[in-house]
C-alpha cells in the first residue's frame, strides 16, 4: 500500500470498521428505513469503548519564541553572563534550576535534563521546524514533525483526533509528506468549547442535512466516475463519519477542564497554558497520542529578565502541576513529557538588556516512558569563550536536533531508523541522530 | 438676518448626519445585491449584462488553432497508443468552472453565468476565458500561487525581505502580460533594494539561512526545480548513485555529479550585498568541499546541461538567465509549461510538477506546447489559450465507460482533483453570493472576503508550497464545513449578503429556487431527481426559508463542491 493511500485509510478507520459497518449497511439494505444517519450512528456506537491497552504517548510543552536557557534549566549566576537569576537547589542531589521555576524543582527526579542541544538554525520559523520535525527546512520535501510521525507508527483509533495541538500560535505539528491526515488538530483555550464542534442547527434539522447530502448530492457525484470514488479517493463520507463520531463521542469530556475540581484547575495555573497542559493529560488518558501545548512570550530581545520571568510564572505551575498528575495517576510510564523551544537565547546581555538567539546549547527536559529519573546530560560553560569560529567549545556532550528525535522514538518504542517513503518514492528516515543513551532507563 | 429656531438647527444637523451615515452606508453596501431580472434569468437590460460578456478584443496574435490541433492529435495518439478510449466533451458551464478555478480560484457566480448565458452557446468559454484574463482576481491569484513556486511561504527576514511587494510585482507582471523570458530574466538578475525592486525579494528570500546574504544552495535548488523543471537536489551533498538524476539525454545519459549542483550555485555567489544599495552583481567568489576530497575547490560557475548555449561573457547572473531563457532551451520551457498546466488542472501533467527528468518519457503534449510557447515569444496568456482550448482540458471527467486511474493518468478523462484550501474558501464565498466578488464589490464585501478567506484556510489547513499534492481530508475540516463560523455565516439568512436570502425573496417558485442554489454553488443545473428531491423539500417545509438555507449548506457540504471535476 503507498503511503498515500495508508494516510488516506488509516486516520479514520481500519478494516474492522469497514467490515462492521458493511455488515451494518448490508443489514439496513433488507429495509429501507435504515436512514444513513442511523447507519451512521449503530457504527459509532459499536466504536465508542476504546482499547484500554491504549499506546505510549507524548506530551510537548513547547515553548515558543526561543526560552533562556540561563533563565530556566541551566542558570549561571554570578558570572558575566549570568543576569539577574539565581540558581536554586532542586529535588535532584547536585542539580539547581532558575529560582524562576520553584515549583518545577520539586519535580526534578522526575525527570532528566538535557543541557547541551546544538542546532544550526537561528531564524524562529526555521528553528521551529527543525526542532519539531528533526530535519532542517528543505525546499524539496516538507518534513512531519514528531506527532505525526507517531500517529502514523501507530495507527490505533480513538473517536477524537490524536494529534492534537492547544494555543498552536502559527506553528501546530504539521503532517508533512505523510498527507494533511496527520496535521494536529488544533484547539484554543480549553476553557472555551472545542471549535466547529456543535452544531448550529437543532440535531434532527442537522441529520436531515446529512442525509440529504449522501443519499441525493454524494451518491450523484459518484455517478460515472472513477470505479470506487468513495474509497480510493474522496473518503468524504469516511471522513465525514469521524467528524460525526467525534461530535457525539464521550471522550470530548476530556477537552473540558472545567469538570476538574478548583483545586487541581488551581495548581496549573489560571493561563491558557496552565489549562492546556491539564487537558493534555486528560486527552492522553483517552488515546490521544501527541498533544503538544504552546506557551509563548520566550523572545526576549529586550528585558530579558522580565519577560522570561513572566513566561516562568506560566510554565513553573503548569509543568510541575503536570509531572504530579501524571505520576500520582500512574501515567508517567506511558507518557513521555517534553519541554523546550526552538533554541535558546546568547549568554552575552545586549545594550537592551535582552538575550538574542543561541542555539549553540540550550536546554530541553524530558519525563516519563522510560526517561532515567534524575538524570542529567551535558553542560554549558559557566565562563564561555564564545569564539565565533568555534562555538562548539563551550558546550559538553552536546546532542543534535537528531539526537533528540531518536530518543522521543526510542522512549516511545518506535524504530526511529526505519525509511519511510515519500510520496515521491524517495527513502526517507523517521529521524538522522541517536538516542541519548545517558537519559534512558536500560 | 433670518434666525432659525434651534430645533430647526437641530433637525438640519441631525438630517445632515443621517444623509451622511445613508450615503456611507450606501456606499459600502454598493454592489451587493444582483437585480431581480438578472436572477431570474431575464435579461432587461441587455447592455448592461454585455459589459461583461463581450470578448475584449482579440490580442491572441497569431491564431492558436494550428497549435492547439497539434496537441490534440499528441493527445489523441497516446490514448489509441495506449488502447484508452476517452470521455465525450464536457459541457460549457463545467468547462468555464474548470477555468474559473484555474484563473481566479473559484467558481463562476450566478452573475456572471447569467451573463454567459445571453451569449451563443459556441463562444462561451473562449468569453470567459478573455474575461478572466482581463480579469485583476486572475493577476492577483495567480501572483500568489507563483509566489509560492518561487519564493515559497516562510515570512523570511522582515529586514530584508518583503514577500507582499514581491507577489504584487508579479501581479502587475501577469496584469500587462510581460513576456515569460523577461520575467525570468528580472527574477535572476535583479539588483538594488528589495523594498524597491520586488524582483529583488526572488534573493533576499533566502538571506534568513545565510547569515544575511544570498543562499547559493537553496537559489540552485529553486532555480533548477521552477526554472529548469529538474530537481537535483540531492546533488549538493553526493553524486547520484541511485541512477535518479540524469543530465545528458535519452541517448547519451550522464550521471549528475556534486559538481553539476555547486557550479548553477556558484552563479548566485555573485549577488553581493551592498548596504543600502541592497543586492548588487559581483564576482563568483565559491568554494566547495565535495564528498571524499580532503581539500575544498574552486567552484567556477557553469551549468548542468547544454553548455553550448550559455554565454562566454557578461555578469555571472545575466550569463544564467540567458542560458536559462535561451530558445533551444526547451526544458526550460517545459517547466514554465508543467507550472501552467498543473495550475490549470490542478495537477502535473506527469509524476510532479518540478521534476521532468531529460531521460525520461513525457506526454507528447509537453514538448508541442513547450515549443510552441517558445515559437510565440513565451506569450503566457496564449500558452493559457492553447491548454484551454485542449481536448484534455474539455473532457468529461464522466463517462458510460468505466474510468480507471489509468484513464485519468493520460487525460482520457478530466482528472479529480481536490480544491486547494483557499479555493474552497474562494468557491463557498462565491456560492454565496450572487454577484461576483471581485475589487469592484463594496469594501464591506472585500474585507468579509479576505478576513474570512484567511481565517478559512488557517483552520483548513494551508498546503503551503507543497502545490499540487492531493492531501486526503481531514477530521478538521469536515468539522469546519460543517459546523464552522464562515458556512454558517454564509447559510442563515441574510438579506444583503447571501444567496439563501435572494433566493428565498426572489425566486419564482420552488423549482426556481432549487435550480438557481445550484448554479450558484455547482455551477450546473440540477437533475431531474435532485430538483424533485429538493422542490419537495422546499414545498413541505414549514419555513421554506430554512430549506434552502438547508439546500445551501448542504452543496457547500459536499465533494462536487471541493472537487475539480
């Protein structure tokens, strides 16, 4: 099967779904007064449990516009370059983080911290694919970032999307050369509705529509075209049938953080952020499986140590908030928590007061699906020569973009070397780089 | 003095006011609303429904016939070659959609259907055509879909870039029609700022990867694929092993080396910036270290393929547009054809659109129409007229035969191809409505365009520069189509700016109403079934009002409208 026929099927159903909802059709054929709509309705109904063996599943907290390293993960205080943060003991031995994130240093041994991500793209839209694809921008392919590439290792259904991008801010995981099926599905704040997901007319006016458009408009469009026009090529009823599952299927509970108690809402934060990443937790419980969540206010060219702080106040209850909940509700094992941005900010303060683009080592921090607890890599020298020709010689056991994919495909238990096709045939690998041996559990 | 009691002032001021406010309002809403006589079909005023229905005068120059009568042999000899039998001809009001979606990126309106109709039923699309091309909706859609082959989507570096100037100065070279070669010619060699000459932006869109200079590796990467229809990419890095990338010819193929990459990358290394003076044209100054050598080399700048035809002398820049816009460089032309065909039918006519391998076989149709363009001063609108006036582009995409991939790989019947995102957003706002929505539509009616238009194809998904790839549907946008702020804006009635509200209050009868949503939305009349279907709908409706409401949100619903067909 070519890949784009695989991306056209896999997203909305698999051949069990065809065969029941055949064997349905094939039972409403004996009467007529089996409307569409009903048929449509015994399908998603005999689809609603969901496997509870649900897969392994990735939650990015991104954190847009490029975050300080020296203001977040990997202080330096006291130096040249170190500002105005201080360094605070976490629950590590021997690890301190940003007195800006207190909350997040309790939750440290939770997690392994990577202090030395190089890349070679210093412009935001550039870095940005980068970091969420793996590859850097290539005018002749468009690379999937690193949900779609999961979503599409593993094709196991849920009745709502499972890529799934909250406040996506311009840069939502995109599906690449595995087609537009695979894009994440993109919602806002989580304290309002899911968008497009109620309907503007009363139910019964809206199946009547529904109807109508199948059983009249669709069925005469096919009529002399191409043999099987439905299957091989529109999918547009097949589509149409997910939309309509997801519209009635429970698990849209999981978007609405507001059934959580004050309590838990409180301890991520009253932000956008702080409610996305408790309506990813809840979302990975019902098989989404990569939902990324952006935070962004990180471009700190001016002020740099106001507007990192300002962005910290988000990230520190939200992220620390998250880890708890994952962990009390025993899902950090399946679930893989990361943290970072599309490169980090220079060590040298400028005439502003601000930090410009750095990726020649900034941090990125992992948690869960097999992550080591407490595990450190890498480092940043406290006193960076800072040779241009050379920027490489501050920074210890430095990883590549690369790197990092491989260790979000390894944690998840995907073959990260293994060759995808592109649609023009062109081999193409899941990710270039190797996993970070020193942060996985053995 | 006479003395006006201050009511009197009052009521004058305030009557000023309300003129004011009236004459505003009246002059933002201007246009909205077709006339009766137009919807119904009845043509009271014939002069006015001529202004846009009489051809512009002819400025095809030589005629095309000759030409197109080649292709169609070229066409009609694959298909006996390949045992195909081909669909009958379509019919006007599907050819004219075919167009509409090519040119300006949706359909036909109501309006303008109405006026094709006053017209003999022989001349209709070749009308149409001229309007089109005449038409500023064409430059402007058609800047924006260069744009992207061009220069791509990224936002670059706002210091030195400025994609909205560069899309509008191909707007005005689509607008007087400049001669293909020259456009190129401008494109390659462009000096000075880029906020003063858009051309420049063709550069500076790559200075976001090269510390604020002209990228020689991405500048040979597009030029080979957009101007040269070659994608030798994976040169830059190794030779081609893998037997993809030949640069001799069928009967003398070549292997396509590192150097073959880097010499068409040299070129660029002569844009120089200048300061203020922005991009200026120096010398080749390029080094490269190839795959296994130890050293890095001296690149001197040449080209991959008929070295005979480039220059000896002159700038490094102007040398390669020469070469690249030479007449015997006919795989030059030939991605100037594949572009204008793929944005035609909205696919390649072979495997890609940027990607005609020298070696390989390519539809006969390709080289006739490449050198034909050729033969006609790389006229872009005639090379439009010839691909229109195609058997290909005129089939039926139906037929009493049973249609196999196979039969739309060799345009034995119009391919289906799904609707990029902004021409949904362009076809489901001009279904809406029943006059055309051009620049001439009130301001209230352009804005409500180009806000919801852009919000549309955000939520939609934008392919980006990824032009032609067929991406299957997505659970969004079903979503969005069928519960999303823009249909439903577009459905519920509203007197001034939707077609389910002129429908409701103008159409004769229900059958009127039925065949009119349709013409609207499908630009076709319904079958009998569909408008028994529909006109019983209607009829049993308590609230026939929401009916068609209903019959519009159901088109707008639906693949024929997502569709080319």
């Amino acid at each position: 099967m070519s890949l784009q026929e695989q991306s056209n099927q896999s997203q909305f159903c698999d051949r069990r779904t065809h065969l029941s909802r055949r064997t349905l059709l094939g039972a409403g054929g004996g009467g007529i007064l089996m409307s569409s709509i009903a048929r449509r309705l015994a399908w998603a109904d005999e689809q609603g449990v969901t496997d509870p063996a649900r897969p392994k599943s990735v939650i990015l907290l991104w954190l847009g516009g490029g975050p300080s390293q020296l203001e977040t993960f990997d202080p330096h205080p006291g130096g040249v370059y170190g500002g105005d943060t201080s360094a605070i003991p976490t629950s590590v031995n021997g690890l301190q983080i940003s007195d800006l994130l207190p909350q997040t240093a309790e939750q440290m041994h939770l997690t392994s911290l990577v202090r030395s991500v190089t890349s070679k793209e210093g412009d935001h839209e550039r870095a940005v694919y980068n970091i969420k694809t793996g590859y850097r921008p290539d005018p002749t392919l468009k690379h999937p970032s690193v949900g779609a590439v999961l979503c599409h290792a593993d094709q196991a259904g849920a009745d709502i999307p499972r890529h799934i991008s909250i406040v996506p801010n311009g840069s939502p995981g995109r599906g690449g050369y595995l087609g537009a099926a695979y894009d994440a599905f993109k919602i806002y704040d989580p304290a309002q509705p899911v968008p497009d997901i109620r309907r503007s007319v009363p139910e019964s006016r809206f199946d009547q529509r529904v109807a109508d458009l199948f059983d009249v408009v669709e069925s005469e469009f096919q009529r002399g075209r191409l043999r099987h026009l439905e299957s091989k090529r529109t999918l547009h009823q097949t589509a149409t049938d997910a939309a309509l599952r997801m519209m009635s299927s429970q698990q849209l509970d999981a978007f609405d953080v507001s059934s959580e108690s004050k309590e838990v809402r409180d301890s991520f934060g009253d932000s956008a952020f702080g409610r996305g990443a408790l309506a990813a937790s809840r979302l990975v419980e019902v098989g989404a499986r990569c939902v990324e969540v952006t935070l962004g206010g990180w471009d700190s060219h001016i002020t740099n140590h106001s507007l990192q702080s300002s962005a910290c106040g988000k990230l520190d209850p939200a992220l620390s908030a998250l880890l708890r909940r994952l962990e009390e509700r025993d899902l950090l094992d399946s679930t893989l928590v990361i943290c970072g941005g599309e490169f980090g900010r220079t060590p040298r303060i400028n005439p502003a007061e601000g930090r410009d683009h750095w990726p020649h080592g900034f941090s990125a921090l992992f948690a869960g699906c097999g992550i080591r607890r407490g595990g450190i890599h890498g480092a940043t020298a406290a006193k960076p020569t800072l040779d241009p020709e050379n920027p490489m010689a501050d920074i210890t056991d430095a990883v590549s973009v690369g790197d990092l994919h491989a260790t979000i495909l390894s944690a998840l238990g995907v073959d990260y070397e293994e060759e995808l096709e592109t649609p023009i045939g062109r081999p193409m690998k899941r990710c270039e780089g190797k996993p970070i041996e020193a942060i996985l559990d053995v | 003095m006479i003395r006006l009691p201050k009511v009197a002032i009052a009521s004058l001021r305030w009557s000023w006011f309300a003129l004011l406010v009236l004459l505003t309002f009246g002059y933002l809403v201007a246009g909205l609303s077709g006339s009766r006589q137009r919807l119904t079909g009845v043509a009271s005023d014939s002069k006015a429904v001529a202004s846009k229905s009489v051809p512009i005068v002819n400025k095809n120059g030589p005629s095309i016939l000759s030409s197109v009568q080649k292709v169609n042999t070229d066409w009609n000899q694959t298909l006996a070659n390949q045992g195909l039998d081909h669909a009958n001809p379509a019919n006007w009001l599907t050819v004219c959609r075919r167009l509409s979606l090519a040119l300006v990126g949706n359909g036909l309106s109501l309006e303008e259907i109405r006026a094709l109709e006053q017209i003999q039923e022989s001349k209709r699309e070749r009308v149409h055509l001229e309007n089109l091309l005449q038409d500023q909706r064409f430059h402007h859609y058609w800047a924006e879909r260069w744009s992207r082959f061009l220069v791509g989507t990224d936002g670059g570096q706002f210091i030195a870039y400025r994609r909205r100037r560069f899309r509008i100065w191909l707007a005005e070279v689509f607008a007087a029609n400049e001669r293909y070669d020259r456009m190129v010619r401008e494109l390659l060699t462009a000096e000075g700022l880029w906020t003063d000459k858009p051309q420049v932006n063709f550069v500076t869109a790559t200075f976001d990867s090269n510390d604020g200079s002209a990228d020689p590796i991405r500048l040979a990467a597009r030029t080979s694929r957009v101007f040269l229809g070659l994608r030798i990419d994976c040169l830059q890095c190794h030779n081609d092993f893998l037997g993809n990338v030949n640069l001799g010819d069928e009967q003398e193929p070549r292997e396509g080396m590192q150097q073959d990459f880097h010499e068409l990358a040299a070129f660029f290394t002569s844009a120089k910036t200048n300061g203020l003076q922005g991009v200026r044209d120096g010398v080749v100054d390029y080094s490269y270290k190839y795959l296994n050598d130890e050293q890095e080399t001296d690149v001197q700048a040449g080209v991959p393929f008929l070295p005979e035809l480039l220059p000896e002398k002159g700038k490094p820049r102007a040398r390669l547009a020469a070469w690249v816009t030479h007449p015997e460089n006919i795989q030059a032309a030939r991605a100037a054809v594949s572009h204008v065909w793929a944005l035609m039918f909205g696919r390649s006519m072979g495997e890609t659109v940027d990607n005609l391998p020298l070696d390989e076989f390519s539809h006969p149709m390709m080289d006739t129409i490449a050198r034909d363009f050729v033969a006609h001063g790389f006229n872009m609108r005639r090379l439009i007229r010839v691909i229109a006036a195609s058997e290909a582009f005129r089939v039926d995409s139906r037929s009493e035969f049973e249609i196999t991939p196979e039969h739309e790989l060799n345009f034995a019947v119009f391919p289906l191809v799904r609707l990029r995102p902004e021409q949904v957003a362009g076809s489901i706002i001009q279904a809406a409505r029943i006059k055309t929505t051009d620049r001439d539509s009130s301001f209230v009616l352009q804005l409500q365009t180009m806000t919801g238009t852009n919000d549309f194809v955000t939520q939609y998904g934008d392919v980006g520069e990824d032009e032609f790839n067929s991406d299957s549907i997505t659970i969004t946008q079903r979503l969005l189509m069928m519960n999303g702020s823009l249909l439903r804006e577009l459905v519920e009635a509203n007197p001034i700016l939707n077609t389910s509200s002129h429908v409701g209050m103008f159409a004769r009868d229900s059958a009127h109403a039925v065949e009119t949503v349709y013409l609207s939305a499908f630009n076709r009349y319904p079958t009998p079934a569909e408008k028994k279907h529909f006109v019983s709908r209607i009829d049993c409706s308590e609230d026939s009002g929401k009916a068609i409401e209903d019959l519009v949100w159901i088109l707008l619903n639906s693949s024929e409208l997502a569709w080319n067909h």
